[in-house]
C-alpha cells in the first residue's frame, strides 16, 4: 500500500499475514501511512517472505514474525514492535516553497 495522504491500515490482533511477494507500506514525508492493531495493545502479526519497502510509516503493535528484521526508514516508532529497525534518512527544513511546515516541499530529503 502506497499513499500520498495520510492514512490508517488496521491489521487483525494477534493473526498472522504471510507476505509471499514484495511487501510495500509507504506513506510521504507529512503523510504518515499509520500499521496498527485492531486491538490497541495486542500486536498484528506478519511475515514478508519477498522485499521490504517500509517508508514514511507509524508503526504500533506489530510483530515481524520473519527471521530477517523490516527495516522501517524515516518512519515512528510508536510501540510495542518486534523485530522492526527504525532508521531514518536526514531531512531538513529548506523552507523554499513557503512558510507553512505541512508542505513536503519545504523539506530537504
């Protein structure tokens, strides 16, 4: 799932999705793309047999059932999760397309 909004994926708790193929969570820069649980507190459960593209996401209550940990980059950790590596790339603030903080453009990536 790839969004250039900001959007919510709720995932069954405590169940497992197997990922045969590539798996792609992406969201953007000020649009999150947010993966949590349908029961707060109890983790999701998934297992990405293919590639990881895990972007721009918040991240809560999951539980990365593969051996091989998803590396989460520029995304929150908001928690609860296992095995999920969160890094993030550096981004400043360029302020070139206007004033307003929400507006990707002013972001340097």
């Amino acid at each position: 799932k790839t969004v250039t909004s900001a959007a919510t994926l709720t995932f069954e708790a405590a169940k497992t999705q197997v990922i045969a193929g590539a798996l792609t969570l992406q969201g953007a820069l000020t649009n999150l793309l947010s993966l949590v649980s349908s029961i707060p507190g109890t983790q999701w459960i998934f297992n990405p047999q293919g590639t990881r593209t895990v972007d721009y996401t918040n991240i809560q209550d999951a539980n990365n059932s593969n051996a091989t940990a998803v590396t989460a980059t520029n995304s929150q950790n908001s928690g609860n999760n296992t095995n999920i590596t969160f890094s993030a790339t550096s981004v400043t603030w360029d302020g070139s397309a206007s004033t307003d903080w929400g507006t990707a453009a002013n972001w340097d990536v």
